[in-house]
C-alpha cells in the first residue's frame, strides 16, 4: 500500500516528453545561463542622473500627493523602491526557490529521484545565487550613491504568509506542498517588473535595465523547466496528496500580489516623509492585495495541462482565488 507522505516518492510512470525536454534545457544551460556571461562592472557604470526605478511600479504613484513631492524626496523613494525590488528578489530566490530546488537535489519530492531531474535543480540552483549576488552589487551601488545605507526594511509579506500557511498544517508533507507551490507559482509567472524595468529606455538607471533583462532571460528558462517539473511531480503524488496539491496550488498568487504597504510604510518613515501615514493609509483601503496587476494566465495553463482544473478541488481554488470565474 502506497504511504501518503512526500517522502515516500513512491514510484510512477515518468512523463517522457517532460523529461526529454528537461534534459534539452539542461544542455542548452551553458550557453544560456547569464551566470556564463561576463559580469558588468556596477559601480562603474552607476549613473545618478538617472532614475532607479519606474514611477508606476510604486503603489501609491497614482494618489495626489505623489505628484507634489520635490525632486529630492521623489528620487529617494524611486531608490528605494529598487532597493526594496530587490531585497525582495532576495528573499523569493533564497528562501523559497533555493530550499525546494534542494528537496528535489535529495530526491524528498515525488519524482525528483531522476537524475536529469536533478541535473536541472542543480543549474537552476546555481542560477538563483548569481541573482542574488547581481542585485546585491546593484543594491550597494544604489544604497551608496543615494545616501540609503541606513535603510533597513521589515520582512516582506510575502515570506510572511508562506510561513503563515505552512504553520496552520502539521504534516509535514502538507507543508512542502506549501513551500513547492510557491515556488512554482513564483518561477511559472515571470513579473511584470522584470520586463517593464528591462524595457525601460532613457528613463531608468542603465545598469540597473541590464541586471534586470539578465535575470528575465533566466527566469523565462525556469519557467519551462518548472512547467514539466510540475507535471512530473503531480504523476507521483498520491490522491490525498494530489487534493491538497490541487487546494493550494493557486494560493501563493495573492501572496505574490500584496503591495507590500507595510515595508512602503517602513521606507516612507525613514525617508521622513511627513504625509506617509495618510498615503499609504488611503492605499491600504483601496488594495493591500492588488491581484490586477499580476499575470497568472500560465499558472491556469499549467493547471489544465495537468489536469487539476478538471477536479473539482482544483476548480473550487483556482474560483476561490479569483483567478478563474
């Protein structure tokens, strides 16, 4: 009788056409991994007449007293809007892609024992600490030519409610289901600041657009390898497994979406902005949760391809969510 943990992986038929393309994104790893290209010289190529980050990407751009503020203070909260963007991408790459690509390094995830499999979770691995270390050289340049060394931010909301979600089971194959569909949910959708930071133009910081297309063209690989990663696993997941798989797979998306007003209400506080108590109050009543701006069309492609918007569990969450009507 097949024991219903993760840690059983308990065999099951391989998806051969996942695993082939698998191997074909591990091949080709060498010649597309921006870790293999040569690392541009950040400090040298920082620029200060150039902003740091796009004015749309703060939540509170939109309210009036966003158009008021002097240049000065405007600079500092685009800056530290970038900082922040980045010690995010921090937490997304260190503390929920990295333990997950280590599960399945140690097989502790059903179908990882396969050693293209593995050979995958490796690069992968691999590529999230280079993001790592190319937003911290870009963090300290900025944190050093805007004077924002001192800036130091609360834990983001997005860690947080992972973590909240995992405590709530006792299982502890419930929670690495948590921590997997996270960090799927994370390297299936690509965000929407990577390609309208990279896109840019004359307006953003230089170096700042060729960190952030690097990390993009990476992420747009980790997004098919963890499509048929996903569809591997789901095969080898047993039915009580599958169910609360399919429960909490679209869950992390409004994680994903929170407007982290509370770290904005943090950096505005040190920044010593007078009306920050009153914007972000007004933004938090309007959206904390802003599930609009985020693309989960390929987590529901995802979902249908494995068949998990054909059950009714998978149904009931993605509608619950708001993702599907």
């Amino acid at each position: 009788m097949q024991t219903e943990t993760l840690d059983s992986n308990a065999p099951a038929p391989s998806d051969k056409n996942s695993i082939a393309a698998l191997a074909k994104m591990g091949e080709v790893w060498k010649d597309r991994a921006e870790v293999k290209n040569e690392e541009p010289e950040v400090d040298m190529m920082y620029s200060a007449e150039y902003d740091d980050f796009l004015d749309k990407l703060i939540p509170f751009h939109q309210h009036p007293r966003y158009a008021e503020l002097n240049d000065d203070m405007r600079t500092k909260i685009l800056s530290s809007g970038w900082i922040a963007y980045n010690e995010k991408t921090i937490d997304i790459e260190s503390k929920i892609i990295s333990p997950v690509c280590n599960e399945i390094i140690y097989g502790t995830l059903p179908g990882t024992r396969n050693e293209t499999i593995r050979w995958l979770a490796a690069e992968t691995l691999v590529d999230e600490a280079y993001h790592v270390l190319m937003v911290i050289n870009t963090t300290r340049a900025t944190r050093m030519q805007r004077g924002l060394m001192d800036l130091r931010l609360p834990s983001f909301e997005l860690v947080n409610q992972i973590d909240l979600e995992a405590a709530k089971y006792s299982e502890n194959w419930q929670k690495k289901i948590v921590r997997l569909v996270a960090c799927i949910c994370s390297e299936v959708f690509i965000s929407d600041y990577l390609s309208l930071l990279s896109d840019a133009g004359d307006g953003v910081q230089p170096i700042n657009q060729i960190t952030t297309d690097a990390h993009r063209k990476d992420e747009l690989a980790h997004a098919g390898i963890f499509r048929h990663l996903t569809k591997e696993i789901v095969q080898h997941l047993t039915p009580r497994e599958l169910v609360f798989f399919a429960q909490m797979l679209p869950r992390p998306m409004r994680w994903f979406a929170s407007q982290e007003l509370n770290v904005w209400e943090t950096i505005l506080h040190e920044l010593g902005y007078e009306h920050a108590k009153e914007v972000i109050g007004d933004i938090r009543a309007e959206a904390e949760v802003a599930l609009f701006r985020v693309d989960f069309s390929e987590l529901i492609d995802l979902a249908q391809e494995t068949g998990l918007l054909d059950t009714p569990e998978g149904r009931d969450s993605f509608q619950a969510e708001g993702l599907i009507n």
